[in-house]
C-alpha cells in the first residue's frame, strides 16, 4: 500500500524523512497513472525500508504541484534528505519506467550512495 501525503503532510513524511523517498506525483483522472501503479507496489515490496513510497494527488496538492513544477502526470521524484536527486516523467511505456526504477534500486539499495548533482530523467528523448 502507498502511502498518501498532501501538503500538510508532505514536510515530515518526505523532506524529513531519514530514507530516500520516491513520490508518485498522480491524479485519479490519469490513466497512465493507474497502469503504473502496480509497478510501483513491486518496487516498494524489493526495496522494502530502504526507499520509502508515498503517493501525491496533483490536483488536490496544488502547491505541491507548483513547486515541483510538474509538467505531466504521472511524475515521479526521488527526494532523499530534502534534495530532489531524480525525476522521471515523460514515459512512454511500462518497460522504461522499469528501467528507470531498476537504476534506482541499483544506486540506492544497501549502501545509500548519495550523489551531487541531481538526475533528471526525460524517458520520452530515449531511443532504444
């Protein structure tokens, strides 16, 4: 199960959160959001407590939504100690989000590697 976060919430359960966190930026309108979410349930249960998940209702949390400058839903960003470190939006597919999840499990899982420059992941520019 996800945890839902709002903008009351969003400061404690994310930006403070002692683990890294992956938002899931979705509205109940959005389909592709509703397709994917199955996809982040197997994340969450193969990281276990290492990445937290919660969920944001974008049209709900507009602030929230303005902050982050969202473009599209779904968008999903990884916030670990306040800083966003990667933001995946733009997918086209199921696959490219599991690849994209794929590569945070590898830099994230046991060791916490933490890096400087935040990643940004525009999955739709990717050629395969």
């Amino acid at each position: 199960m996800v945890l839902s976060v709002s903008e009351r919430t969003f400061t404690q359960e994310v930006l403070e959160s002692p683990i890294p966190v992956l938002v899931n930026f979705e509205a109940p309108w959005c389909g592709l959001c509703r397709i994917i979410h199955p996809l982040l349930l197997q994340f969450q249960a193969q990281c276990g407590d290492e990445i937290k998940l919660v969920g944001v209702n974008a049209d709900q949390n507009f602030k929230l939504s303005t902050t982050y400058r969202l473009k599209s839903l779904p968008t999903l960003l990884l916030i670990e100690k306040g800083i966003v470190r990667q933001r995946l939006e733009g997918f086209r597919s199921r696959d490219d989000l599991r690849l994209a999840l794929e590569e945070i499990k590898l830099n994230y899982s046991s060791s916490h590697k933490t890096y400087n420059i935040p990643k940004t992941a525009d999955l739709e520019c990717r050629t395969v």
